[in-house]
C-alpha cells in the first residue's frame, strides 16, 4: 500500500472501481464525489472542499446507490478515508473535464 491508501481508502475505491461505468466515466465519478460529500455532512458533519450541501438536506432514508453503499460499509472506513477518496476522484473529475468527458 501506498501512502495514501489504508484499508478503509480500499474499500472505499474498490466499490468507486466495481460501479464505474465507462460509457460514462464522468458520471460515475460524480456520483461518487457528491456522495462522498453527502456523507461527511449527514454523518459526519464536515463540510468537503468544493461541496455546497443543498438546503433541502441528504436523504438518509431513501439515498442514492452511491451515498447507499457508503452508509452499508461505513464501519470499514474513517473520514479521513473519505477524505482521501474524495480528492482523488475530484483530481479524476479535473482530467475528465479537461479531456472533454463531462456534460
């Protein structure tokens, strides 16, 4: 393993890894992201770079697959984990947009 990556980094990732679509890659990735920053303010309440949570607030109840897979392995990882994986696919989402994948 490498610096940035822990056990709870590689949970985290390898579910980001197993649903990334490639016919849309920036999509998946987003999906990602925001559920990543949901998370940290619903759970955690922390609030991540570049996130603006909505006023309506996060949908525990009824969340999306994204914010729904990170709620069921939450005992795997810690925010810092979160942290990781968040500026990781925010670096991902940079070369996306850059190489024109975004919409």
């Amino acid at each position: 393993m490498s610096n940035l990556e822990s056990e709870g980094y590689n949970a985290i990732m390898g579910e980001v890894r197993l649903f990334d679509d490639p016919a849309d890659p920036w999509g998946s990735n987003i999906g990602w992201l925001f559920a990543l920053a949901d998370y940290m303010w619903a759970i955690e309440g922390q609030i991540l770079p570049g996130y603006h949570p909505s006023l309506m607030g996060v949908n525990l109840e009824d969340p999306n697959y994204e914010l729904g897979t990170l709620i069921n392995i939450s005992n795997e990882f810690t925010g810092d984990d979160v942290r990781r994986a968040y500026t990781i696919l925010k670096r991902r989402d940079s070369i996306l947009r850059v190489l024109g994948e975004n919409y």
